[in-house]
C-alpha cells in the first residue's frame, strides 16, 4: 500500500490529498486571480515576469503549462511563441481551466492554447513532446515530488528547460516573523472574505512550510534526471524560481568512431 503524504501538516493517503488539493482549487477558482494578486500585493506580476524571462521561450516553441490554473503563465508564453507555437494547459481542475479559457479569449491567444484536465504525476503526453515546462506554485502540491519531476524530466525534449515557481520562506530572521504572522493570522482571513472560504490558504501557509528547503529540492530534480540544475530566491526568499534542462541525446559512437578496425 501508498504510504502516507503530507498534506500541510497532517499526514493522508495519497488519493485524499489528491481529492483535498482538487476541491481547494474548485472552490477558489472564480476568485482565485483577486486573491492571487490581493494576497500577494502584487508581487506575484514581477515573480511571473522574472520566470518567463529566465525561461527564454522562441518562436514556434511547443509549451507546457503544466498545473496552469488560470493561465497566466499560459497566456504569456503563447505571446512568447508566436504564431507558429503552441502551449498547452495541463490542470487538475476544470473550473481553473474555465478561468484561463476566458482569460486567453480576452488575450486574443485562444487559438495558441489548449486546455487538458490531466494529473501532474501521471501525464498522457509522449515522450519528448515539449520544448519548455513551466509549473507555477504546483510543484508543492504534488502528492510525490520526484514522480512529477520525473514526468516533467519525461515530456520534455532533450535540451528542453524546466521552470518551475513555488513559494518558500524567507530568509531574513525579522521577515520570517512577520510572514509567520502573516500566513496564519492575516491569510486565511483575508482569503476568507475574498473568496468564501479560509481552508485552501490554511492548506497554502502550511504546505510552504512542509516543502523541501530550496537546496533540497535542487537535489531532487537533480536525481530525477535534470542537468544544469538552480535555484533563484525572489522578494528575500517568498518566492523560488527552480530550473533545470533534459541533456541532449548523444548519437551512438560509429565503430570508426570507436577506434574499431573492422578490416
């Protein structure tokens, strides 16, 4: 049997913490971007903006928006790859998605999106199929970190890059106090009024803080198959920018190449 996962600070079975995280983001998707932006005093926008940066996404570029929600990050690369590119959405929850359809319709990238309900950890995509992925605050919310990194590793082509963006703790002693103080006395209340319900941003203040240190999770996508791997802090730690590259396959030596007389 699975063993048990972490859900914020309790310990469930990993089909629960895959119907809990679902039912959070079904409750909040109608409202999720006003609390994103509100909850965050806007530093989400430049956290986003630094991503797509480092990313560095080309024309005709093939994309995955893996964990996509709203689509921001969906709607920003389709920009990025032209006419010629593609992004694809790929999220647990079909009411976030509903968001991000109307939100790229409004962007005028509709034609450059596709949107597909699918598990992070257990993706129906090829082997091979994207040249970029990009995970913005999902990575936390996996039920098993290395299974999803393995697929992310999986679905990219090689010498294609990852991004992933998650939040973390900052590292300053007085601004730890305060983000303390406010992830669970300010937040869920907050997040009560904007969206009816205070249980996701509980979830959110303590997942953050059961996640792999940022050093850690370096390590992790280095052992799941990543290369050039790195971390970026943002905004004293309150944000990590993760990346990582597939290596490019090697050709097999010839036998010439190998030295080999076959005279």
């Amino acid at each position: 049997m699975a063993e048990n996962v972490s859900y914020g600070y309790k310990k469930v079975r990993p089909a629960e913490k895959r119907r809990l995280v679902l039912g959070h983001f079904e409750d909040i998707a109608k409202r999720y971007d006003l609390a994103d932006a509100l909850l965050s005093f806007g530093l989400h926008f430049f956290w986003r903006r630094r991503a797509m940066r480092r990313l560095g996404l080309q024309d005709g570029n093939r994309v995955l928006d893996l964990c996509g929600g709203t689509g921001d990050f969906a709607v920003a690369a389709a920009k990025a790859v032209g006419p010629a590119g593609m992004v694809v959405v790929c999220d647990i929850s079909r009411a976030m998605m509903g968001v991000g359809r109307r939100k790229a319709a409004r962007a005028g990238m509709s034609d450059r999106i596709r949107w597909i309900q699918g598990d992070a950890e257990r993706m129906g995509f090829a082997r091979d199929s994207f040249d970029a992925v990009i995970v913005g605050y999902g990575i936390r919310n996996f039920v098993v970190l290395d299974q999803g990194l393995r697929e992310m590793h999986r679905v990219l082509k090689p010498a294609g890059k990852c991004m992933a963006m998650e939040f973390s703790i900052p590292t300053a002693f007085w601004f730890r106090r305060l983000y303390q103080f406010y992830s669970f006395c300010i937040l869920p209340r907050a997040g009560r009024l904007i969206t009816g319900t205070a249980a996701p941003f509980h979830y959110l203040a303590e997942s953050i803080r059961v996640f792999p240190a940022p050093e850690q999770v370096q390590d992790h996508m280095t052992t799941t198959g990543f290369a050039s791997t790195s971390f970026e802090r943002l905004s004293n730690g309150l944000a990590v920018l993760y990346s990582g590259k597939k290596l490019r396959q090697v050709a097999p030596l010839r036998s010439k190449d190998k030295g080999i007389d076959n005279d």
